[in-house]
C-alpha cells in the first residue's frame, strides 16, 4: 500500500503532524540555521583561508584523518550523549524537569567516568596515528587529545538543550562559541599552523560546555525527582549498546576512506581532496540545522504514538533539492570557485570531483535523516543492514588498495560515491517498512 505523508493511513493507521507543531518545528528549524550559518563562516575562514594559507602543502592532507580520529575515539561519550537526548526528550515532552534533572547529573558523572578512559586510549594511539598521517609537528598530539576530550563532552551538554528545545540559548551558544573559535585560530595558526587548527578544534567545545550549563541554570535548578531504577539502567544501557554500533561502525569506514586518501595518495592528491572536500561540505550548513531539530521532535512524535516520517521526508526533500543546485553549480564554475582560496588555483584540476562528493554527501546524510529517526523511536532494526555494508565495505576498500585495483583519487570517489548510493536505497527500504 502507497504511504503518504502528514494524513493518510499508514498499516491502517493515521498520523498527523499537527500546524502548531508543525510551525514550531519550521521555527525552531529556521533560527538553528541562521545561528549555525553565522557560525560557519568561522568554519569556512577554518577551512578554506586559515589552512590554505597556513598548513603546509604536506600536511593539508592529514587534516580530514586526524580530525576523523580525534573524534572516533571519543565516540562512547556521543553514544552516550545520544541515548540520553532520547531520554530526555520524552521526559521533557511530559513536563517532567525534575526527573530530567536527575537524569542528567547522573549522565555527568557517568561521563567524567568515561572520559578517564578516552584520555588514556587517546594518550597511547594518538600519537602513533599522527606517524602514520605523516604529520611533521608532534606538538599537534597533545591538541589533538585535548580537542577529543573536550569535543566528547561537549554534546552531552548541548544535547541537553536540544532535548529541552531550548534552541534560541543553544542559538546563542553556537554563535558565541564559534565566534572564540575564530578569535583563537586568528592568534594561534599564523604561529603553529595546525597546532593552532586543532588550539581552535579545542575552543569551541570548552565554550560550548560552560555556555550550555549557564543556559540550562534554571532547569538543573528546579528540586529533582526519582529518575535512576534498573529497568531506567537496562534502558539506556540498550540504547547506549545500539547507539555505540551505529555510530561506530560508519565512523571507522568514514576514518578508512579519509586515512587512505592520506596514505595511499600523494601529498598532492590527498591536499587536492582536502580542497574540494570543502566545497562539498557546503551542504551540511544547511542540514546540520534540520538534523539537530528534527531528533527531539521526532522523539517526541515516537513517544506519542505519531509517526516520524513526515519530519525525515521533509528534511531529505531540503537536502536533495540543495544538493542538485549545488552540483550544477559546481559544474560550471567549480575551478572559479577554487581559485579564490588562498594557493585554490593550484587544485583546479580537482574540481570534476565537486559535484560527486557534493551528491554523495547528500545521499549519505539523507540515509542519516532515515536512520535517526528510527533511532529517536527506540527501532534499530536498521542495523541488520547498516552494520554488515560498514563492515564489508572498508575491507574491500582496503583490499582494492593492496592490489591496485583502487590506485587513484577517480576510484577512490567512485568508491565513495557508490557507498553512498547503496546505504541511501537500504535506508529507503526501511522506511518502507515502518
């Protein structure tokens, strides 16, 4: 049976978005992308002036990898930050502040916990990654394990304010914090070029943590009500376990892809990527913002018996519809565009590969919108397929390597762009199913 959105039976059944909710969705959407945007401009000066400019063409290449591993090492805090939003977000939906609250105290101290065990995995692996990345300066180590302490901690707190939709604060915090970003990249990079990168990596999530427990005063004021119980335990312990596996797994193929870009290119190749990789990542200015509103209203739109689809059709019409102008675009002036970053001429060659990394990047954050969504509901039955193509994938990615069959940048995005492509049509299939 053909299912539409937003009044027709669905298995028999009908679910509405409601106009009030539907508005306030729109709402809060529309502010996260102007706060956000505002802060991207500090990104785009991050990643498109200040490492052009600054960071060796010899090291340009070992940014994506190294920011990559920084945070996949700090993944257990996100997965725990994650299950929590989830949480939180029901009970926020119920008026329940006072169970929130002891929610999250309890969640800090868990992660304090955690976060003595990333420091002591990122003190043994960190530096040996950065020999493989051949970065040439070893005082990025210690930045790069201060950037994942602070960068895992960080959404336990911001998470919290999406939970509690306090998107206008979470707004303030976002533009605040990438405006320090900016100051400190500003001072530190003209000095140490990628040390100063990930000084700034470091800064913004420092600022994100003491802005989200100022926002979030009244709330963890309020008097605190019984939360904590075995079965609350056994509930977040699950969707921690499930969360940790989703996450995880496409983060180690995303820091394969980005590590053998590095080591099984050229200096010139891999910077080339580096360049053009920007380009595409215009995208996710825009649906970041969506992706960051729609988790708590689609956990709501779960715990209410609605469906979460008419939140996720919405946000992947956006994003394709983004995306097809941003290709075209891409085609025609992409070596232009290029030419404006500092030594941007250099890589004009590289600029075919816009539009298919940009398309990619599309496909892949659409299967995200899906699969978050299911995640938001409490279903994770998605990863009977996400968990197998992550895993299979990489290992024939590095196996084409090792026998030659993948031995250039065209491949290697072909690759990419194929992937995408696969998981996208899986993650289409299961929203059929719900």
């Amino acid at each position: 049976m053909s299912r539409q959105i937003c009044g027709v039976a669905v298995r028999g059944q009908t679910f509405v978005m409601s106009g009030g909710d539907s508005k306030a969705f729109a709402k809060s959407a529309l502010l996260m992308f102007i706060a956000l945007r505002m802060g991207d401009v500090v990104n785009l000066a991050a990643g498109m002036w200040f490492v052009p400019r600054y960071v060796s063409s010899e090291d340009i290449g070992a940014v994506l990898p190294v920011a990559s591993f920084a945070t996949f090492i700090s993944l257990p805090v996100f997965a725990l930050a994650m299950a929590v939003m989830k949480e939180s977000a029901a009970l926020a939906a119920k008026g329940e502040r006072g169970r929130v609250k002891s929610l999250l105290l309890g969640v800090f101290v868990a992660v304090a916990v955690a976060l003595v065990v990333v420091l002591a995995v990122a003190a043994v692996t960190v530096p040996r990654f950065l020999g493989a990345m051949r970065v040439s300066d070893a005082s990025v180590g210690f930045l790069v394990v201060a950037a994942a302490f602070l960068g895992c901690v960080a959404p336990v707190y911001t998470d919290a304010l999406q939970s509690l939709r306090k998107f206008r604060e979470l707004a303030v915090v976002e533009v605040a914090g990438a405006s320090v970003r900016f100051v400190t990249m500003l001072i530190a990079m003209p000095v140490r070029a990628l040390a100063g990168y990930f000084a700034g990596q470091s800064s913004l999530p420092a600022f994100r943590i003491v802005g989200s427990l100022i926002a979030m005063r009244r709330d963890l004021a309020v008097k605190g009500e019984p939360y904590w119980s075995m079965s609350a335990v056994r509930r977040l312990g699950l969707a921690f376990t499930a969360i940790l596996v989703y996450q995880g797994v496409p983060m180690a193929a995303s820091l394969v892809e980005q590590s053998l870009m590095r080591t099984s290119l050229s200096a010139t190749d891999s910077a080339g990527y580096y360049m053009v990789s920007r380009f595409s990542d215009f995208l996710s200015y825009l649906t970041f913002p969506l992706l960051l509103v729609m988790f708590p209203y689609a956990a709501t739109a779960a715990a209410n018996n609605r469906s979460t689809r008419p939140y996720v059709v919405k946000c992947m019409a956006v994003t394709l519809v983004a995306a097809a102008v941003m290709s075209i675009v891409y085609a025609c002036v992409g070596a232009r565009l290029l030419a404006l970053l500092p030594h941007g001429a250099d890589y004009a060659a590289y600029a075919p590969y816009m539009p298919w990394l940009t398309i990619a990047g599309a496909l892949t954050t659409c299967q995200v919108f899906c699969t978050n969504a299911e995640v938001s509901a409490g279903r994770f039955g998605f990863l009977k397929w996400l968990v197998p193509l992550h895993i299979v994938y990489p290992i024939l990615l590095v196996a084409g390597v090792r026998l030659g069959l993948v031995a250039d940048m065209t491949v290697l995005v072909i690759c990419f762009f194929a992937a995408s492509l696969v998981r996208f049509a899986f993650a289409l299939a299961e929203e059929r199913e719900v």
